[in-house]
C-alpha cells in the first residue's frame, strides 16, 4: 500500500510539474513576442517654416513630419503646435550655417529636434522627425 501511494503522489506531482512548466513557457512566449512586436507608427505634419541661422543673413526653410508611437498624442502635438514651431525656431536660430552643412549636420538637427520635442511633451513616444525639406538660402 505504501509503495501505490508513493507512486500516486509521484504521478500527481510530476503532472503539476508539467502542467506548471507548459504555463510559464507559454507566457514566457507570449511575453517575448509582444516585445519584439513593432510598434505602429502615426505621422504629423509640422508643416513649413522659415527660421533664421546664428551669426549669418541666411535663413532656413525647413518642413518636418513628426513619428510618434501613440496616436493620442497626435491630437496633443496638433494643439501645441505653436510649441512645437518655436522649439523648432530655437534649435535653428541656435545653429551656425556650418553646423547646419551636410548630412551629419542634417542627422545631428534631427537628433536634436526629436530629443527636444520629447523632453517638452515628457513622453518616450516620439521617435523621429523627417525634413521634407531643409533649405538653407
């Protein structure tokens, strides 16, 4: 009698064991692909503006689109959109015409356009900017 019921309990935990084991790796699976899911991604028009260069007479025309990862805020960025062109204004009246020169110049104005943007909207979800256009005259 004893060795049956040692043999029950055996089975009863070694079916538990399974059964705990097929749980976490599915959620573990489950949890993996949701992370390296793309997130979707909205655009928003900041449309053309003109700004002036440190130090110079020429004057910048640019046109950006905004990447964002949350579609509210879309509808947040269309309400300040008056901050969104004077930060933008800032950071180019803050650049020489040098620093504005080439492609690193242009990555380095992204860059720094989108770190700002997200700081003055305190979210993680703008993740780009896109020059339609970047003229420098």
């Amino acid at each position: 009698m004893n060795s049956k019921k040692i043999l029950v309990i055996a089975v009863v935990i070694l079916v538990v064991s399974l059964i705990l084991v097929a749980v976490f790796s599915f959620l573990y699976i489950k949890s993996k692909t949701d992370v390296n899911k793309p997130k979707e991604k909205f655009y928003f028009e900041v449309g053309e503006m003109y700004s002036n260069v440190k130090d110079s007479s020429s004057i910048v025309k640019i046109n950006i689109t905004v990447e964002v990862t949350d579609k509210e805020l879309l509808k947040i960025l269309e309400k300040k959109k008056f901050l969104i062109n004077n930060q933008i204004n800032e950071i180019i009246r803050s650049k020489t015409e040098k620093e504005l020169e080439g492609s690193n110049g242009q990555i380095l104005l992204q860059k720094e356009i989108t770190e700002k943007l997200a700081e003055l909207f305190n979210t993680k979800d703008i993740t780009n900017i896109y020059f339609k256009e970047l003229i420098v005259q």
